[in-house]
C-alpha cells in the first residue's frame, strides 16, 4: 500500500476543485484510490489510518453539496503547463440554502492573500476555517504518527468585509471555508 503526502493533498484538493469547476461537463467522477493500493484509508492489525487525501475528500463529500458557483478571483502567478498558463491557486465555491463552501489550495512558496467577491450573498459570518499544512511537502500520515499531517482550525486568517470574502493563505496549503447564509 502507498502513503500519500502532503504534496499529494495539495494535488488532490486542486482536482477536487478542477471537478467542481467542470461539473457542467464531467457528470461522473470516480475516486480509484477508494479500491487501489493508494486508498485514503488504511488498515493493520493496530487501526485504522487516515491518509492526508482522505480529508479533503471527506470535505468535498460532506459539504460541497449544492450548486458550482464559476470563480474568477484568481489573479496573480501563473506557470507554464501543458495545457496553457496555469495559477499557482487553486479554488472551487459550492453554495446553497444554507451556507457558501469556499475551497483554496496555495502552491505558491509563499503566503499570499486572496479576495474574493460574493456578489448576492450578503450578511455572511464565518462558520469554520480548516487548513492543511507542512512545512515538508513529503510528510505523510503514518501508523506510528496518524496525526502528523491533519486539519486544523484557523482564526483570524479570513474576513468578510461587505461582499468580500478576504482569506490569508500560508504557503503551500489546502484550505476549506465555510460560510454561514443568512
């Protein structure tokens, strides 16, 4: 069995994101991992491991139901790939009757801060602000250390000023945000 890293997480979220943002064209997605030796969840005779992709994907299944909101937020670096320019930020929004999920993904080297405009959704207030992190892009989840590589709880990295979701992002990090319809 493969353990995924955290670089692995950051490549999972952004094509979570690249899903959502598609789901006009892609109707059906498959998770092979779910049935492949590289499986978010792992057993052994001591438990249970949860690999650093099974997170975002427990976010993306549990909150990211409703309806795919088209961003274009992202300005800023960009690298080549072979499909074009690509942004070294990665994002999809999900909205619906009773909150606004907003996933980021920073594969930037650097913090960076982004803002994002959310015209028509007026009165929002934080409910949570989860991170993925590591300063080592190969630190993994292991049976010896399950909690090296987890979500945490951020305070104070985002803002909402009138219609403008304001989000501080720390260098090469997955970042799940959820906000409150009122």
């Amino acid at each position: 069995e493969e353990n995924q890293s955290m670089k692995d997480c950051l490549v999972f979220a952004g094509l979570l994101d690249s899903l959502i943002n598609n789901c006009d064209v892609v109707k059906v997605a498959c998770l092979a991992q779910l049935i492949n030796v590289i499986a978010p969840i792992m057993t052994n005779d001591d438990g249970v491991l949860l690999n650093t992709i099974w997170y975002p994907y427990l976010n993306y299944c549990t909150y990211c139901r409703g309806t795919a909101l088209k961003s274009f937020m992202i300005e800023g670096e960009t690298f080549p790939s072979r499909y074009g320019e690509a942004s070294y930020l990665s994002n999809s929004i999900i909205y619906n009757d009773k909150e606004i999920v907003v996933s980021l993904t920073n594969y930037l080297k650097e913090d960076t801060e982004v803002s994002i405009e959310l015209s028509g959704f007026e009165g929002l207030s934080i409910i949570s602000h989860l991170e993925m992190r590591d300063d080592d892009l190969n630190a993994r989840n292991t049976f010896k250390d399950p909690l090296r590589v987890i979500p945490h709880e951020l305070k104070n990295a985002i803002s909402i000023n009138g219609n403008f979701l304001n989000v501080k992002l720390n260098k090469l990090s997955y970042n799940f945000i959820r906000l409150k319809r009122n």
